[in-house]
C-alpha cells in the first residue's frame, strides 16, 4: 500500500501549458504512487501562481535549481516540443527519472544520446503520448469508425 511518505515526488516543468493543466496535473495528484511536489515553469510570477493554483509548495522558473532539490525524485516534462530534450538531459544528469512528452529528442541521435545517459545513471524513464487518451480524440476515433464522418480518403 502506498502512503504519504513512500510517494514517487514530481517536479512537473510546464504547469501553465496546454497539456500540464489539463492532462499531468490531475493525473499525478490522483494517483496514489505520486505527489505534484514542485512545480516549474519559465516565469517566477507563473510559478507561484502555478503553485499556490494546485497547492504544491515548491515553485521554480529555473529547472536546474528544481532538479538541485534532492527531494524531487522524478521530473515530467510537458513544455512545447524544442525544449524536450534540453530539460530531459538536465534532469537526467541531476540524477532524476524523467516523464517527457513524445517527441524526446529533434532526431534519432538526440534520443539515442538521452536513452543511453538514462542507462548510465539507471534511471526510469518514459516518453508519452498522452493525446491517445484524450476523451475528445477517443471520441473521434468512435465516429470514425462508426461511419459518422463517412469513408476516409486522407489523414
């Protein structure tokens, strides 16, 4: 059983993005495994508001003074796609698991570089396609293949 204090602590970077609000937010505080432990994002003033919005106590707007707290054990990054493998490779150096959003890298060889950093320091990490779970999209999908929208001849 998982209590308060064996709880995964997440730093999320991107808690005023599209998806951070909407998707990873209410995803890690409803998970019992995980605790929203700091939040990141590139402003002070969106930081704060960010954390006092979703009652986390820590609040960053510089991800390598976030991965410097060793309390934060796991880091999500779900910022827009340039940044991906910047934060992913900042916190995986600080020693952290990552979450990131799909893409990971620009390229194959910025992956392959951040997968084998990953092995190196033998840290868990993921790439997610969160959209794939999205109501709006299963929806789609639903009418799709229902007929709805009639024979599809592009995508």
């Amino acid at each position: 059983m998982t209590t308060p204090a064996n709880r995964l602590r997440v730093g999320l970077i991107g808690a005023t993005g599209r998806w951070g609000p909407s998707a990873h937010i209410p995803a890690i505080q409803g998970l019992p495994e995980t605790e929203l432990y700091a939040v990141c994002t590139a402003h002070e003033e969106t930081a704060q508001a960010s954390a006092q919005k979703y009652s986390v106590e820590l609040a960053y707007h510089d991800d390598t003074a976030m991965n410097a707290n060793s309390q934060v054990e796991a880091v999500a990054v779900v910022v827009r796609v340039p940044t991906h493998y910047a934060l992913t490779k900042n916190a995986l150096e600080a020693g952290k698991h990552v979450y990131c959003e799909w893409p990971l890298g620009a390229n194959l060889k910025e992956t392959e570089e951040l997968a084998s950093l990953a092995r190196e320091k033998g840290l868990h990490t993921m790439v997610g396609l969160q959209r794939r779970a999205s109501p709006v999209y299963l929806r789609l999908k639903e009418l799709v293949a229902g007929g709805y929208v009639g024979e599809v001849q592009a995508v």
